[in-house]
C-alpha cells in the first residue's frame, strides 16, 4: 500500500543528500572533534562549515549558533539561560498556544516562583499586540513566543513583538522549530535574542538542533562538562547529526522560494478541496499568514483519534495536533485557547506537507478523505457520544 | 528497506579515503569511536524509511516506537537491568548533569553534601562547583591513591549526615584505572547514601552489571562503544527520583522531553546488543595488545612511567609519561605520522597544565606533562605495535634532543572524552 505522509510537523524524512552528507562521519572520519589529531580530515572545518549553513538559513552570523540536541533543548536552554542571568527578573510573558517545550517549562518555573502572563489568542489564533505591551512588567525577564504555530500553522507577527521588546528593553525568545526552513526568516531585518531551531523539521535527522544567541546576549549554559560549542552547550559534538542539520539548512535556503510556493498551491487545493466534499468542517486558523505547508480542520461530530486510526488502516498518516501530547485524549490546548468547543477540538486533524509532497497525493488524499469521515461519522451516531 | 550499494554511497574521492586509510593507526578510542558497521546497518533504515516521529499513534510512529524499546531492551541486557530503568539522552555529559541535578533538587531544603573523586570528569566536577556555587549542595572531593585508585574508606569516612550522594566514575578515561565501586556501594549503602557512577568509559570494555554493582544512578554514552556521537542514556534504579532537565512533551516517560532521536537510539541498542556478545573477548584481545605495546614502549625508553601500572586497568587504556617531553606536542607530533592518540591533559582551559587526574595521583606536575594516552578497539591489531613503537620511541628522543621553544605558542587543545 502506497503511504500519504502527512505529518511533516511532526517529522520529516531525512532528505537524500542530507543522507549522502552524513555518511562519511558515520563511517571513516569518525573522529572527535575536541581531538588534536583532526582524524579523518578536520573535522572542525565541517562543524564551522555546518554552523555557517544553518546561520545563513535565518541570516544570521556563524557565531551566534549553538548547536544542542534539539528545538526542545533550545527553547530549553534559552527561558533558563535568560532566567538563571538575572535572578531579580522573575516574570516572563508567553502565549497560551506555545509548544510544549516551552509551557510545561513554563508551569515548572511557576513553581519555583517565577510569574509567568500567558497571553490569549482570537480565534483565528492571532494575538493582541496591546495584550503583549500591556503585560510587560519592570521585572519581567523575557517574552517567549513561537514564530509558527505547530498545529495550525499560524504565524505570529514577530516583527511588531520585536518592535515592542525592542522599545521596552526586554529580551526576546521565538520558538522557530516549526517556522525555520517554512517562512522566509531573516534576522538581520527582524531582530530577535534567542531562536530556537530544530533538524528533524527541516529534513534533518531526530537529535539535533540550534540555538540562535544574538551577539552581545549572555546565557547560562543548561549544564556542565568540556568546552564544547564555546561551554554553552558541552558534550562530544554529534558531528554526523550537524552536518546532516547544515545541508539540511542549505537545501531549505536554495528552495524555500520554489518549496513554499508550492506547497502553498498543494494546501490551498487541499483546504478547497476538503471543505467542497466534507461537509460540516471547519478550518482552525485559516486566515493568513500561517505556514504554507499546514492545514488544521475539525470535523464536527468526529472522534478526531477513530479518525486518525482509520485513516492510518488506509494509509493515510496524519496527527490530531502535536505528536508531543499524542499520548493524551484531552483536546488540544491551542484549538481550546482559539475558542474552539471541546466536542469539536476532538474531531482535529493537522496535515503537514514537505517539499516531497506531489500533486498526486493531495488528490488521492481527497479522494480517500470523504468516505473515512462518513464512516467515522456514522459510527459516532450509532454508538452516541461519551 | 533500500540501501544504496556500498560503492556508491558517499561522494568522498576514494583515492583520498585510501591514503587516509592506509597510513593511519587510530589509537583514541576513549576519545571516540568508530561507528560499528553493524551499528551503521542497523540504523540506517531509521535514517531513511522509518522516519516516523515515535510519539506519533500512527503506524510510522509505531514502527519508530519498536526500534527505540528494542534498544533499551539492548542496552538492558548489557547493563543486567530492567529496561524501565534506563532513560536516552543526548550525551554522557548530559546524563550526568541530570543525575546530579536531580540530587541536589531532591534535597535542596534540607541540606545537600556529595562526595565525588578529584578524579572525575569535567562534566561532574563542573556541574557540581557550579551547584556547589550557588549553595545548592556541599562537595567533598576525594583523591585517588598513589595507583588512581578510590579508597573506599575514605568515601566512608567523608560521609556526613546530610550527605545524599556519593558519585565516583567507574573507570578513568585518562588513565583506565577501574574503581572499586561495588565497595564504595557497600559503604556508602551502610550510611543510606545513594551512588553513582560515571560509567561512560567503562561501558562495552569490561563487563557491567548494575544489580552486582548494586548502584542507584548510572551514565553512559553511545560513541564510547561504537556507537554513534550524539547520544547518551542514565540508569536510575528509581526513576521516580529522577528531576527532568529537559522539559517540554512527555518522552522518555516523562523523563527526558524533546523528539526521540530514533535512528541514534536503535544505533546505540545496536552496539550494546555487540557488546554484550564481544566485550569479554574483545577484552582478553585489548589486555594482551595493550600490554603488549606498554612493555616494548618501556624497552624503547625505560624511564617512561606507566600511570596506574598497579591498579586494575581497562584492557586497552594505556596512560604513559615520558619524561622531558611535552605529552601535547608529542601528540601532534604522532598526528603528523598519521597515529591519532591523546595527551593525558583533560578540558580546560589552560591547556598547558598537567592532567587534573594525574597530579591527583601524586604524579609530579613535570612528569606528568609528558603523558600520552593510547587507547586501543577495534580498529587496533598486532601488526600497528611494530611501527607505532618505533615512531613513538623516536618522536620522544627527537623532543628531548630539540625541545620545543618557549615562544612556540602551544596550541588551545581541549580533550573532551
């Protein structure tokens, strides 16, 4: 059977030639970079060389890039850096809507006495800039907010956050792991403290990421060892995984022009498409600007996770929201915040799409979709509703 | 699953790849190591096919989901524990940072003393004088006897009543010297004190069994065992003990957030999976050839000093001083005839200090100043001792005869294994 991949928020393939480029270190030059003896060619030139690449993805210096284990380590390592460098500062502003990564730290730091304002969202998902100015306090520490929405695409207007942070002296945190490598970014025009970046979103492999730390910006490391990524962030540098990230991160720069126009076409077919033969549907954040690639419905009188599973038994590989909380049944937090009914939020489903997305699936993918939601629909009647 | 055929997989000039290849010995093996290629297979349809995210419900989520349980069931069974027991991260260096941390939270009201060695890596020493900074917890630094070794009465006696860990590395990774840690356990047990052990050298060299060694926290890291760099995974005999470092969705159990780094893990279950079937010959193999090149190095210049000579050893560390050398330019040195070893100088950062652990051992500062460290694999064979000898002896009389000059400005060399 042949596969629809529609969860590219979740995860994306590793591309070919960010394969190709990886090969080598995981097989002869396999040295240690801390090493002296620069075994199998300088290894350091291909970690500079990977840096380079991922700083020019969002235009920023080479220097200003500090690789971890992923966006959840970055968006991790930047709140506490930020926190742990000013004990006086004790609050810090975010959104109701962010990822995980950055609310259940959120809630963590509530408890050891830090205020956090969490910010609301309408319900097309967009925030009230007079809310953000409103809510910034002479103690507060930081604004932490995400660029891209991971469930449904929506993009948050950075430009005026910065403008605010910028007047009002505080410093500035985007969780990018969802809009990097999807929405033209350039720090050189849009001026931002800390960006957090994740590979796997980007075709990249699971395990690595980046945090962007303007020059000038001083954090505390996350935790101790040797001095790797200038003591930042210790421990023996995952060479195969960055230099998978930086080609990653230079495919994405040379097509992010070609892939998200589109992808754009792709979703816009499939959004037109969806709403033309399934009746009753509604699109969570439809209004631009949202990322090219996502497409966020609920299907009213859906068991969004039957759903899901039906369509995984048809090949169809889709998610409710994000793969973090899959584990849970509870609706998600962001479709709850934009206003959205419980009973409805439950029948969400994302599609994600990737430059590897073809015509042709979005039309097998509407051709399939109609018949599972019916099905699903008329076993939600039968049985009734819980 | 697809795999391209061997010949056409990398784009790196083969000409280059065999010069590289014919010339060099790899002799730092407890710096890295080289990817098994059985490691490599297993983990390239994780690269490639089964992208899927192994939070996700679906079946590519599911697939991911197998590969990553299967490893913990590899590492599981080296270790001799419960798979539950044991949490991926992304290094050694972090898992010990968590273990750690997860300590002096645990008891940050009531009063919080560690006992460690002075003998540990950076990764526990710079962890714990940051906690240590900020007042979170006291720290008794204990030093190794004349051989490395830990006395385990010392660990006993520095025990005090707040104390609430004691953290000792199983085995050095400068000088190899294997610790007493089941009776550093027993002591520290009597007094009710949890353990823990660095275990990142150690792992895949001599065998490990947690149970045995009766510890409640352990640390390893995939690329010391040919596995991968970039991924890492700590015992905790009580995982409810245990404070995430890392927070955000509800992986590793709760433990450890951030997307399963899939293809990383099954790699690292691989090469537990080769270790548990070839550490105990591999040892027997690494003890002889190691022994081997430490007596016909002494032959070629007999005041050479072997550090932890008397101690139980891992079979295939070798930490050697030569006197009136400089270990750091040796090292490059022996880079320039294409043998990759390292000095006994750890990270820091004033490279030109001796070995933290070797002073600590009693070793003088000047002596000490001339350590290599070789530490043999699987890339290693008989036949590499002849010339490697030969180049080593003669790169050492060459230094004495022409010592480097002072103004030579030494290069910043940060070992970090």
């Amino acid at each position: 059977m042949n596969t629809l991949y529609f969860d590219n928020n979740a995860t994306t393939c590793v591309a070919p030639e960010v394969k190709e480029a990886i090969l080598p270190f995981l097989e002869e030059r396999y040295g240690n970079p801390s090493s002296p003896h620069h075994f199998g060619g300088s290894i350091e030139g291909d970690l500079s060389t990977a840096r380079q690449k991922v700083a020019a993805l969002i235009g920023a210096s080479p220097k200003e890039i500090f690789f971890t284990s992923g966006g959840t380590e970055s968006d991790n390592l930047a709140i506490r850096g930020v926190l742990s460098m000013d004990t006086t500062r004790k609050h810090i502003v975010t959104t109701a809507v962010e990822h995980s990564a950055v609310l259940v730290q959120c809630r963590e730091l509530e408890k050891m006495g830090i205020d956090v304002t969490y910010l609301p969202v309408d319900s097309e998902g967009t925030l009230n800039l007079s809310d953000l100015e409103k809510s910034i306090r002479p103690d507060t520490a930081l604004v932490s907010i995400m660029w891209a929405n991971n469930e449904t695409g929506v993009l948050f207007p950075i430009d005026e956050v910065s403008r605010i942070c910028q007047d009002r002296g505080i410093l500035l945190h985007v969780d990018g792991v969802q809009a990097v490598g999807k929405a033209p970014i350039d720090l050189t025009q849009t001026r931002i403290d800390l960006l957090a970046i994740s590979g796997h979103k980007i075709h990249a492999p699971k395990g690595v990421g980046a945090l962007y730390v303007r020059s000038g910006i001083k954090i505390k490391p996350l935790f101790w060892g040797g001095n790797q990524e200038r003591g930042r962030r210790p421990g023996t540098e995952p060479v195969p995984m960055i230099v998978g990230f930086g080609k990653a991160a230079e495919l994405a720069l040379e097509s992010i022009r070609e892939d998200s126009g589109r992808m754009r076409l792709q979703r816009d077919t499939l959004e037109r498409g969806i709403l033309e033969r399934i009746p009753d549907t509604i699109v969570n954040g439809g209004k631009d600007p949202r990322l090219p690639n996502t497409l966020s419905v609920c299907f009213d009188r859906v068991e969004g996770e039957a759903l899901l599973m039906l369509m995984d038994q048809n090949g169809i590989v889709a998610s409710s929201g994000s793969a973090c909380l899959s584990h849970k049944l509870e609706p998600s937090h962001v479709l709850l915040a934009m206003g959205v009914g419980e009973e409805t939020a439950q029948g969400a489903v994302r599609f994600g799409l990737s430059r590897y997305t073809s015509d042709e699936e979005i039309q097998q993918l509407l051709e399939t979709m109609p018949a599972l939601v019916d099905k699903v629909r008329s076993l939600t009647r039968r049985v009734g509703r819980s | 699953m697809k795999r391209d055929s061997p010949t056409t997989r990398h784009a790196i000039p083969i000409n280059w790849t065999e010069n590289l290849m014919s010339k060099r010995v790899y002799m730092d093996h407890n710096a890295t190591t080289p990817v098994d290629p059985e490691v490599l297979e297993a983990m390239l349809p994780y690269l490639t096919d089964c992208y899927g995210n192994a939070s996700s419900v679906h079946e590519w989520g599911i697939e991911a989901r197998y590969g990553v349980e299967k490893a913990r069931v590899q590492l599981g069974q080296l270790l001799g524990v419960p798979e539950e027991t044991l949490t991926f991260t992304s290094c050694g260096s972090e898992s010990n940072n968590t273990i750690l941390r997860s300590v002096a939270h645990q008891h940050s009201s009531e009063g919080c003393h560690i006992v460690t060695s002075s003998i540990e890596h950076p990764c526990i020493y710079r962890c714990l004088e940051d906690l240590e900074s900020s007042g979170s917890v006291a720290v008794t630094w204990i030093d190794p006897e004349e051989h490395g070794v830990i006395d385990p009465d010392k660990i006993g006696k520095a025990i005090r009543p707040d104390t609430r860990l004691v953290s000792v590395m199983l085995a050095n990774n400068e000088t190899g010297v294997v610790q007493p840690i089941r009776e550093i356990a027993d002591v520290a047990h009597a007094k009710g004190v949890g353990v823990h052990s660095d275990t990142v050298q150690a792992l895949g060299k001599i065998p490990i069994h947690l149970g045995d060694l009766d510890l409640d926290f352990a640390t390893f890291s995939a690329h010391k065992v040919y596995g991968p760099k970039g991924i890492g995974a700590f015992y905790a005999k009580d995982p409810t003990s245990i404070v995430p470092m890392i927070r955000g969705g509800g992986q590793e159990n709760r433990l450890r957030a951030g997307t399963e780094s899939v293809p990383f893990i099954v790699a690292f279950g691989a090469a537990a999976e080769k270790a548990f079937r070839v550490q105990n010959e591999e040892a027997g193999v690494l003890d002889k050839l190691r022994n081997e090149l430490q007596s016909r190095l002494i032959e070629g210049i007999p005041e050479a000093v072997v550090c932890g000579q008397a101690a139980e050893r891992l079979p295939g560390t070798l930490c050697i001083c030569f006197p009136g050398v400089l270990g750091t330019y040796l090292v490059l040195d022996l880079a320039e005839e294409g043998i990759a070893v390292s000095s006994g100088s750890a990270c820091s950062a004033n490279q030109s200090k001796p070995s933290h652990v070797l002073v600590a051992m009693g070793i003088a500062p000047e002596v000490a100043q001339g350590a290599v460290r070789f530490s043999l694999g699987r890339a290693n064979s008989t036949d590499q001792i002849d010339e490697l000898v030969t180049t080593t002896v003669n790169l050492v009389k060459q230094q004495r005869d022409h010592p480097p000059g002072k103004d030579e400005e030494l290069d910043l060399l940060s070992l970090c294994d």
